[in-house]
C-alpha cells in the first residue's frame, strides 16, 4: 500500500472512530409517558415535597439510605377525582454519598394528606 493510501485508511479510522465515540455519548433523557400533559416548576415547594415523598417512601420500603437532592424534570397528568399522577426525574444519593438519578411515578390529591399518596415506581436510570 502506498504511503498516501495509508494515510487516508488512518484518517478514515480516526473519524469513525470519532463518530463511534460521539454516538455512544449521548443519552437520551428520559421522557415522560404519553398523557403527561403539564410540565411542572420544578422549583416549586409542592413539587419539592412530592420529590422527597418518592424517595423516602422508596428508601423506607427497601430499607436503602438515600437522601433526596433535587428534581430536574416533572410532568403532572389528571388522574380523576381531583388526584393527579406525577412523573419526575429526581437526584438522590445513596449512603456513600453517590448520586443518582432515577425516574418516579407518584398518585396524589394535591392538598391531602401523605396517607392519601402513593408511590406507583423508582427506578434508576443511572448506574
């Protein structure tokens, strides 16, 4: 093979290569089910309380130290009756301190009392 042909078999690689890498970077966000039709404030008091509901509900059932942290992304849809379903990208650390993310589905009534709410799933969208 000429000198020149190897050259460009090796620029050829490097950008593949370089592709390859990029497509693996990228994750995609998790996003919310159809019939989630109300983006949250994420900042908001309420959203904050339903966040640390999820994990603490989650933390006491497995019996996992977590401690909540943030919520990045909440969406609300009716659920009838005046309640409503939560879908919501929470951050939480474990007892070392590590951080996570995971995606969680809360049933509630706005306005009622924690024995009226339910935590429907937790999962861990990050390793």
């Amino acid at each position: 093979m000429k000198q020149s042909a190897v050259v460009v078999v090796a620029a050829v690689l490097v950008v593949a290569l370089l592709a390859g890498a990029a497509t693996v970077a990228v994750v995609a966000a998790p996003q919310p089910p159809p019939g989630y039709t109300t983006q949250e404030d994420t900042s908001s008091y309420f959203i904050k309380q339903v966040g640390k509901f999820a994990v603490n509900v989650y933390k006491i059932a497995y019996m996992i130290p977590m401690s909540y942290v943030s919520t990045s992304r909440c969406w609300s849809a009716p659920a009838g009756g005046g309640a409503n379903y939560y879908w919501m990208v929470l951050t939480a650390t474990n007892g070392t301190g590590a951080a996570g993310q995971y995606v969680s589905t809360v049933w509630g009534i706005p306005g009622s009392e924690s024995k009226t709410w339910k935590l429907l799933s937790f999962n861990c969208t990050t390793n």
